[in-house]
C-alpha cells in the first residue's frame, strides 16, 4: 500500500480536515475537533493503514517527506509479529518503507478512549482525576450514516465532558469505506489509537474488553496494545476486569448510568434488542438496576431467547453473565445465560468435528 499524499486543511468550525492519497484506492478523509495542530499526524496515517496492510499482504510505503515516528515503527515490528502468529490466517507479514525521526516535543494532557459503552465508562470512572481528555470516534462504531445517533453522542458526550471539566476530542474517519473488507475486530484499537496520536498528548487509556482469564487474540489487548505507543504518547491497557465487575461499578453511579451507549446494530442511540443491548440489559437486571438508556430486561425477554453468538469474546461475556446470576440467585435468568453459551459451545463442536472429517477424507 503505498500513500502519495497527505494533505491539511482548516474547516470553518476549526476543524482540520485531512486528506490521504493512497495509490489504487479511495482517499482516506479524516477530521479532527478539539486541536489547533496535528504534530504526529504521519503517526496516524502509517498506524491507520498498518494492519490493513497486513491484511492485505502488501508492503507499506511512505514518502520521505513524511517521516513517521522511529519508536512506533520499532513497536509496530514487534507488534507484528505477534499478529501475524494469531491471525496467520488472514494477516501477512509486510516490509515498511518509510523515513523515521525522533521528535523532541513536550507532551501533556491524559486522555481515555470513550465511546459511552461499559468499558469506556469503567475505565473514565477508575481515571477521571488524571484525565485531562476524553475522545470519540465517529466512523468506526458510530458509523457515517447514522447522523441521528452521531448528532446525540456528539451533544450528550459535549454535556458530560463540560459537566466534568474536560475537554472532549472527536475524530471522524471514512475509514469503513474505504476498506470495507477490514476485519475490525483484529484492527480497533489500533485505529482509534491511530487517531488519538495524532493529537500529541501524554497519555492514552484504552479501555480492555475482557477480564484478566480471558485473553485470548484479540484487536486490543494487554500485551500488544502498549506497543502502539510511539515514543511520546504512552498507551496503557486498562481495567482488564470482568465486564459485570465493571457493570456493578458503573451502576452505582446514575449519571454515568443513564447515558451508557451500547448498541452498534441501530442508528438508534440503543436499539434494546441486539446481543450487545440484551447483555448489558442482563446484567443491569440481576443487580436490580434501572437506567434511562435501556429498557428493561423483562420487557424484551423474547429477544433474549433468540441471542445467537459468533466468537470467544461474546462467549466470555455470557459466561460471565451467567455467573453473576448464579451468585445473586437469578436461577431462571442464567438459564438463559447458559442455553446462550451452550448453543455457541454446540456449534463449535460440530465445526471442529466437520473439519476433523474433511482434513481425514
């Protein structure tokens, strides 16, 4: 993959619009809030396209005239080839052709990735007295479309962080566009980190999907997510908990608790139906818990039987599920909880039995 271009300009908002010019491809188009300049916006650039690259099995290439950080491309080797052993299926290794420099810069400002989810909330909670920052993304779960939803987080993330003396960073980003192939899974959070880097602070928090027993490959992770640091902004794995540890927490605080976004399947701001609503939804029953954000649990049960789930990652959360309702006595909720896992355990079975079949015959 190789980038010709990479172009600035200011919108009338005081915005920066950026435009990268990628050979064969549609230009990726990035928009940044919340700054006056970019001083490692090459950084962005070469990690937004990294994995993609990989995924694609073609080598990376710079022009000189955009050096990219040293100390992220040190990272980034190491970072690959712990990614091309987990994912060898569908991520190669690749050469990057680019000039490296070492900036001599003074870096302030601690900023936690914040999406209005579970995690994101848990770890603003945990960092709220350090945290100088919190940013959104809109183009990744938050899709371009969805302007309704865009215009609501926008409005109720600006409320939150003036409420609470910070100061909000949103970057939007085409990025779905122009790969739509992209496994997103694999590549999250070195997209978002891609993007928060741009912005040359001190600090960046990462919220963990999953519980210290859980890990297992994943887009971000307590090993590979520090090594999308470049040198200057720091990039920290955090509260790597059990999603309903982090649930209990957040539940206990009500403004956190009624603006909780959740939902990735509606353009509604939380749909109340899909796998992502339902679990979060579950936990909020067991702890006997009400929030402004969701409807309740018992309203929507006929969706809980229909749940089907695809990977690890949903497993665990169920499983967890599960537990916290067999600790506080919720027997008929974790029967739901356990035919939801058992179902996905089912399914793998079968698969791993139908290839052990094929690789016989």
């Amino acid at each position: 993959m190789e980038v010709t271009a990479i172009e600035q300009s200011v919108s009338e908002d005081g915005s920066i619009n950026v435009r990268v010019k990628i050979a064969q491809k549609s230009d990726l188009q990035l928009n940044f809030q919340g700054a006056e300049q970019l001083p490692f916006l090459n950084d962005c650039v070469f990690l937004s396209l990294y994995i993609q690259s990989m995924q694609e099995g073609t080598d990376l290439t710079f022009p000189d005239k955009f050096p990219v950080s040293a100390m992220l491309v040190e990272n980034l080797d190491k970072h690959q080839n712990i990614f091309t052993k987990w994912y060898n299926e569908h991520l190669h290794p690749i050469d990057v052709n680019v000039k490296t420099v070492t900036q001599d810069l003074e870096a302030s400002g601690k900023v936690s990735l914040f999406s209005g989810g579970i995690d994101s909330y848990y770890t603003y909670v945990e960092k709220q007295r350090e945290l100088s920052h919190v940013f959104l993304c809109i183009g990744m779960d938050i899709q371009l479309e969805e302007q309704k939803k865009i215009d609501l987080a926008v409005v109720q993330y600006k409320d939150f962080a003036r409420k609470h003396n910070k100061k909000l960073l949103i970057a939007t980003t085409n990025v779905r566009h122009v790969f739509p192939g992209a496994k997103l899974s694999t590549q999250h959070a070195a997209l978002f980190t891609a993007l928060v880097l741009a912005y040359g602070l001190e600090t960046l928090y990462i919220p963990a999907s999953h519980n210290i027993d859980e890990l297992f490959p994943w887009g971000s992770h307590l090993l590979t997510d520090p090594l999308l640091s470049n040198g200057f902004t720091q990039v920290i794995h955090h509260g790597a908990v059990a999603r309903t540890e982090k649930t209990a927490g957040i539940a206990e605080n009500k403004d956190a608790l009624d603006s909780i976004r959740i939902c990735n399947s509606s353009e509604e701001f939380n749909c109340g139906e899909c796998e992502k609503c339902l679990r979060t939804m579950f936990a909020l029953a067991v702890l006997k818990k009400e929030t402004d954000s969701l409807p309740l649990l018992q309203n929507k049960l006929q969706f809980l039987i229909k749940i089907k789930i695809y990977n690890d990652s949903q497993a665990t959360f169920w499983q967890d599920n599960y537990q916290l309702a067999m600790k506080h006595q919720c027997f008929e909720l974790a029967k739901y909880a356990k035919a939801i896992v058992r179902s996905y355990q089912w399914r793998q079975w079968i698969k791993q039995g139908i290839s052990l079949l094929r690789n016989r015959a």
